[in-house]
C-alpha cells in the first residue's frame, strides 16, 4: 500500500519546517477543548478520539490534498463549522499557523529608506530659498475681487 502523504523538508535559518498535506480536518472537543485536528485516515481517528473520551468528533473530507492553512481556510468556509465558537477556534488556529509559517523572516525594506535618508538630510542652497515665494498679505476684499471676477 502506498500512502499519499508527503513532506517537503525545507530548510529555513537553521530550522526544518515541513509542508504536510492533509486528506481530512475536522475539530474534536476533549474536556472542553476544542482543537483543530488534521489526519488522512479519518475512521482510525474518530476510533482514537471515541475512545480517548472525545465528546464531539467531526471530520470532513477534503476536496484535495491541503496544508493546514489550506484546510483551516476550507474549514472556515465549510457549513459544518459556522458557529461562533468554531469560527473562533478556525481563526485563533489560522493565525498561530501564520505566524508560526514566517517565523524567522527577515523584512526588508528596500532603496526607498535610502532616498528619504537622503532627502532629509539634504539642506537647501542659497539660491533655492531665496526662489521660494514671499508672503503676501492678503484682505478679504482682494479675495472676492478675485471670486466675482
């Protein structure tokens, strides 16, 4: 029998994060936890979870093979899982999946911080100050001249 479970290794800053996909998700409630559960076999882990004494087991079968965030987006979207605490429990585990995917990354910002270093910095010459315009006093009456005009 071969399974179709694959992992990708890829090595990130010294650290082996892997891409596993996913033939089933669902969510299982245990004591009043609820987590997000992911498996390929899913009558051998509604078994384990019965029998570890889970009071809620529901799984879903995917329309292909996911990652979790795949399936945690499919998850979110699907009618089984619309109730407030579900969609909770999708998002809080959607974000920690997230996070935990770009831990490590660096952002950079590109030459932009450069040139405005540079621009303020830059003092202005003589001769740009003086092109600059002069204040002008200007009265109400010469501003209705102008509107009525």
């Amino acid at each position: 029998m071969i399974k179709a479970h694959f992992k990708t290794y890829l090595l990130f800053k010294g650290k082996k994060m892997t891409k596993e996909t996913f033939k089933v998700a669902g969510m299982t409630t245990n004591n009043g936890n609820t987590k997000v559960r992911y498996t390929d076999d899913m009558v051998r882990r509604i078994k384990q979870f019965t029998k570890g004494g889970h009071t809620r087991v529901d799984f879903v079968e995917l329309p292909s093979d996911m990652t979790k965030i795949e399936a945690l987006n499919y998850l979110a979207l699907h009618a089984d899982f619309q109730s407030p605490a579900d969609q909770a429990t999708i998002s809080d585990t959607l974000a920690d999946k997230t996070k935990e995917l770009t831990k490590g990354t660096v952002k950079v910002k590109m030459a932009q911080a450069v040139t405005s270093r540079a621009v303020k910095t830059a003092k202005p010459s003589i001769d740009a100050i003086k092109a600059r315009g002069k204040k002008v006093k200007v009265s109400a009456e010469d501003i209705l001249a102008v509107v009525t005009e």
